[in-house]
C-alpha cells in the first residue's frame, strides 16, 4: 500500500507540471515557447517549479528505498514508470527545442530531398518548422542512424507536426522503458540480488530528469543510451562479437557513447584478441554501410562542432573569471585546453584499470567515470538531459555509491533550470552573460552531489571515535597500548 500511494501521488505530481505547461491545444503551435514564456517569469513559478522538482525527487527516493528492501515487484515498478511515461507524452517540450531540429532533419530528408549533414534547414525558408529552430542554418549534429529514424518519422506524418512530435515522445518513451529493462538484466549479470537489480531499474526508469527530458523533451540521448546498455550487456553475457557493433549503433545515433568503448574494447582483448578484432571490425562495417548514401567528405561528420560553447561547466566558469585578466579569446582558450587535457588524463587512468580489471564489474566502472567525465570535464556546454550518459551506466552497475552520485546529478540538471529560465531572466543575475549566473548554475548542478559527499565525510569522522570507543574491551584499553 505504502508503495502504491508513492505511485499515485508521483503520478498526480506529474499530472500538475503537464497541466502547467501542455503540448496543446496551442502551446506546440508557437514557436520558440520555453517554460518560462509560458508560466511566467515571477516569483511564483519558480517556486511552483521548485516544489514539482523536490517533490518529484522525494517520492522517487522513498519508492527506490521501498524496492531496495524487496517490498516491491518487477511488475509495479515497469507498469508506474509507463504511467509517468504516458503522461509526459502530452506535456510540451517546455526546456529545450532538439524535438523540432529533429523534425527538421526528417524533413530535410523526405520530404525535400536533401542531405541533412550538408544542407542546413533555413535552406527551406517555406517550411514552417524552420520558425521552431534554435539554429536554423545548421545541418544534423547528430548521426546516421538518428537521421534515418527522423526521416521515417517525417514520411509517416506527411507534415503534420503533432503526428511527428508524438513519434519522437513515444520513441523517447519507449527507449527509456526498454533501457530500464536492459539494466535490470545487467545488473542480475553482474551478480546483484534481485532487490538490488529492481532498485537498479527504478533508479533510471523513475528518474524525473530522464522522464522530462526523454519523453517530456524527446531528446535522443536516450535512444543512444539504449544502444549503449545494449552493447554493456552483449559484454557481460559473452556476445563479444557483436558488443562494439551493438556501440556504433549508439555512436550513429550521437556520439558521447563512443567513450564507454576503449573499457570494452580492453575487455574483449584481455578474453580474446581474436573477438576484439572481429567486434572492431564489424563496428567499422556499420559505421560504413549507414554513411555511405550521406556521405560528401569529411564535412559529413558534424558530430563535434559545437566544441565553442560555453555554459554551465565547469569550463564556462573558469572561462568567465579569466575573461577580464586575459580577454575572452585566451580565456576561452585557456578553458578549453584545461577541460580537455583533464578530461585526457582521466581516459589514461580508465584504460590503465580497465587493462588491470578482473570482473566485469571492474571494466565497467572506468566505461562509468569515462562518461561522467565526459560530463563534467570534456562538456563545456552542459545540458541536464547529458547525465543521461552516466545515469544509465550507473544504475546499471548497482551500487549504492554509484546511485547516490548519478541520481543527485540529475537533481542538479534541474535546478540549473532554476537559475537559468527563472533567477536570471527574473533579474537576479546582471541581463548579459557574466560568472555569478555561470557559476550559480555549475553549482547548482554539482551542489547536491558535493553537500551529499561533505554530509558523508562529516558523518565519517564522527563515527570513528565512536567505533573506536566501541572496538576497546570493557575495562580495558586499546589494542596495542
């Protein structure tokens, strides 16, 4: 019952931030429309999206602590997080507007006939989906795999947006769901008790970021992290061979997944070179194959160019305080290179222990700080929707410290609404962009994790003089006095 009320109510949380901000009747029909256009830049809404968020957050916490004391069903936990999924369904994209350069990308190819890594939108101008773009005149950052989807979902909805915006909500819905399968069944492979492996389920299929983002949001991460959590569980039951095809796959949807790919590849290798080479090679093929028909030179791959953006990392801020001492051009040099050759280091400490690993517990814990890594170091510009990256790997891996870290970040993804769409356009923050705005934001994202982390340390050192009191025999004194 206790687990029940949990579901009702996260559903009811759920149902007020649809009602808020609706995809329609007339929200889907005007452009450019974010959360804050449409609730209102005041006090109030922030406040009202401030409690949807922490309420959100402490159902999930109580439905995850039920499940990890093996209180709950497969069952329950899959039939709730399909709830919250259909429900999302009909909220409007309200933080982010990737679904409509998505139908863009789909329409570019069937319906004008155009390669979408070469052609950009705005070369269409007659097309009313161009008025939704961000930026209208760039191609698909994105890759093959996602193109072809996007185009299929253009074909069947003949132009008509909501058809087309639906398609992507429910693909969203339906990788998320699926993905949350695949961890469960990881993490049985991975020798967790069948509590431990429902709590690793509900981690991500209940995560109210992924839910926004993934289904809200429609964004194709993940998807991408389908693919990856695919690829991590051909590795864990011994399907070398289609492990890193199972990868490309996620890589052709967009990229970041690519960085869990040196920990299995090293894997593979230390069990069979033989199958390491065949995997690496079938991955090549694929690669091949669904690139060739877009395929005009280098400028093809589009993937990463968008490497000068600058917000909410921890390079934007390093960016900003440098800026009045060095000018923005070193600065942003400056933050680049320190982002990235951080990032560098990591990846050799993560291919070092994967080629040390014993389990395949062990490959895949640097496959996990790879990805946060790559969201906290080589990400200069952060979206919340990019913890997705770890999120799925993390849960996967089911323990306890690996959820703690993943879920709080995510809570961070949100909050950094918080200041961007309300704080700052409310007035709070100087109108141009400066550090406090960039800094408020980065810590509003890591804030959660580093007070969790303190409150850990803290309650560390406070239980050690106790454990010692504990340790000595009554009467006696300590060992070795």
């Amino acid at each position: 019952m206790a687990f029940l009320a949990v579901v009702v109510a996260t559903a009811l949380v759920y149902a007020v931030w649809v009602l808020w901000v609706p995809l329609l009747p007339d929200n889907l029909y005007l452009p450019l429309l974010d959360l804050g256009k449409i609730t209102g830049y005041r006090w109030r809404s922030a406040i009202l999206y401030l409690l949807i968020v922490l309420l959100l957050y402490g159902l999930y916490a109580v439905g995850y602590q039920r499940v990890r004391r093996g209180q709950v069903g497969l069952l329950a936990i899959f039939a709730a997080g399909a709830v919250f999924c259909f429900e999302l369904v009909w909220a409007y994209p309200a933080t982010a507007v990737d679904v409509f350069s998505y139908v863009a990308h789909g329409r570019l190819l069937a319906v004008h006939q155009a390669n979408p890594f070469v052609v950009p939108p705005d070369q269409f101008p007659q097309d009313p989906i161009v008025s939704y773009l961000a930026f209208p005149d760039e191609p698909s950052q994105y890759g093959p795999v996602w193109v072809l989807l996007s185009g299929a979902f253009a074909a069947l909805a003949h132009g008509d947006l909501l058809p087309e915006v639906l398609l992507y909500k429910a693909a969203g819905a339906v990788a998320h769901i699926s993905s949350a399968a695949l961890i469960y069944a990881i993490a049985g492979r991975l020798g967790a008790g069948a509590a431990n492996a429902r709590a690793s389920a509900l981690l991500y299929l209940w995560n109210p970021m992924l839910l926004w983002e993934m289904v809200a949001n429609a964004h194709n991460d993940g998807m991408m992290m389908l693919f990856g959590l695919g690829a991590v569980w051909l590795y864990v039951a011994r399907f070398d061979r289609l492990v890193l095809a199972a990868l490309a796959a996620g890589v052709l949807v967009k990229a970041p997944v690519v960085l869990i790919g040196p920990a299995l590849f090293v894997g593979m290798w230390r069990r069979s070179r033989a199958r390491a080479i065949e995997s690496a090679l079938l991955a090549l093929a694929l690669a091949v194959v669904v690139y060739r028909p877009f395929w005009e030179g280098l400028q093809t791959v589009t993937a990463l160019r968008r490497t000068d953006l600058f917000t909410a990392s921890l390079g934007s801020v390093l960016r900003m305080g440098l800026e009045p001492a060095l000018g923005l051009p070193l600065a942003t040099s400056i933050a680049r290179s320190v982002s990235f050759a951080a990032f560098g280091a990591l990846v050799v400490v993560c291919v070092f222990l994967a080629a040390r690993a014993w389990t395949d517990l062990d490959v895949l814990r640097p496959a996990y700080f790879m990805l946060l890594g790559g969201l906290l170091l080589a990400t200069t510009w952060f979206q919340a929707w990019y913890v997705v990256w770890p999120l799925a790997l993390g849960a996967a891996m089911a323990e306890a410290r690996r959820h703690v870290e993943v879920a709080l970040l995510s809570l961070g993804g949100l909050l950094q609404y918080f200041v961007f769409i309300y704080l700052w356009v409310m007035g709070l923050f100087p109108s141009s962009e400066n550090l406090a705005v960039q800094a408020a934001a980065y810590f509003a994202i890591v804030g959660p994790l580093l007070l969790a982390v303190a409150l850990r340390a803290t309650s560390s050192r406070a239980a050690a003089p106790l454990q010692r009191r504990e340790a000595v025999p009554q009467g006696g004194s300590p060992p070795g006095n």
